[in-house]
C-alpha cells in the first residue's frame, strides 16, 4: 500500500526491495539485508522481483509453527521475568498466551506466576483480601502492576531520602525546678 501512495519514489521492484532492507538494522536482519545488497554493490541483483524476495524473507523471518514454537518456550524458562520490568514482562507473556493458544485461566494463572519475579508474586499472594483468584489472569496482570508500581515507587522514596537528615528540634530550656524548703 505504501509503494502504491509513493509510486514515483519507487519505479521498480528493486526500489521496492530496497527500501525494506533500510529496516534490517539487527542481528539476523541485518545479516540477511547484508547478503542481500552484496550482490547489487557489484551492479548485480540478488532478487529479481518482489515476489521472490517475499517468499524468501517469509522463509527467514515467518516460523513456520509459531504455536508450537510458543508452546515450547512456555514449558521452558527463558521466558521469566528475570530482569524486566512487570510491564514487559506482561506483554510478553501474553504474546507468548495468545500464539500458544492456552485458554484455560487456571493454566495461565500458574504459568504467571512461575514465571514473575518472586519478590512481586510473594507481595501479590499476601494482599489479603484483593489477592486475585486462581482462574483470573487480569487480576493477576493488574495485581503484579500495581505492586510493580508500589515497589518502584517505595524504592524512589528511599533512593531520595538518603542524604536527608531527620530534622531537629529546637532544644528548649527549661526552668530549673526551685527548691523549697520549709
């Protein structure tokens, strides 16, 4: 649709194919767009039109089964929160829910859990009466963030107070007890 709007910036496929690999800035697209544009360096081209370079670019950057991929990490552990924030720590998981296709909450729940940071998933489990139930993996999502955003915020606290000083008080003097004797 893009090349449609900006035709007169694109006359041919190689425009086209071009202008895609200016995208591939990182690891394994970066290499790809590298082997690529070799070839043209020399007056050559590595694709002659955009059909093959989509079916090729779907053979290196599409799975073939993203389900099954998605199922498979969710029975590993490299998908834990580890050192990311519960925000992106959400949002991948999610992903990871949706791709897989789980749909049992409970299941969903557990895996969670499992995979949340364990000081956050201990604070959540204590709320006493607002701890999530078992089969709500929004109140889960919910409760992990607002505790997330509790402990960033208890952290900022201390972190500024630091360097402060209680203030002190003023010492009054007090009269000295007069002594009489009878």
């Amino acid at each position: 649709m893009y090349f449609a709007i900006c035709n007169d910036y694109f006359p041919n496929d190689q425009a086209h194919i071009h202008w895609a690999l200016s995208f591939f800035k990182m690891d394994h697209a970066a290499c790809f767009a590298d082997k690529v544009l070799r070839p043209w360096r020399k007056g050559k081209t590595y694709y002659l039109d955009w059909d093959t370079f989509e079916e090729d670019f779907i053979e290196h950057f599409c799975p073939k089964d993203e389900q099954l991929l998605a199922i498979t990490k969710l029975e590993g552990m490299t998908w834990y929160q580890g050192k990311n924030s519960v925000k992106d720590y959400i949002n991948c998981f999610q992903e990871l829910i949706d791709t897989s296709e789980y749909s049992n909450d409970k299941t969903i729940v557990v895996k969670f859990q499992k995979g949340l940071d364990p000081s956050i998933q201990n604070k959540v489990t204590l709320l006493s009466d607002l701890i999530p139930d078992f089969d709500d993996p929004s109140g889960w999502y919910k409760a992990s963030r607002r505790v997330a955003q509790k402990k960033e915020a208890n952290v900022a606290f201390l972190e500024a107070s630091k360097g402060a000083h209680p203030p002190t008080r003023p010492s009054a003097s007090l009269p000295k007890p007069t002594i009489v004797l009878a």
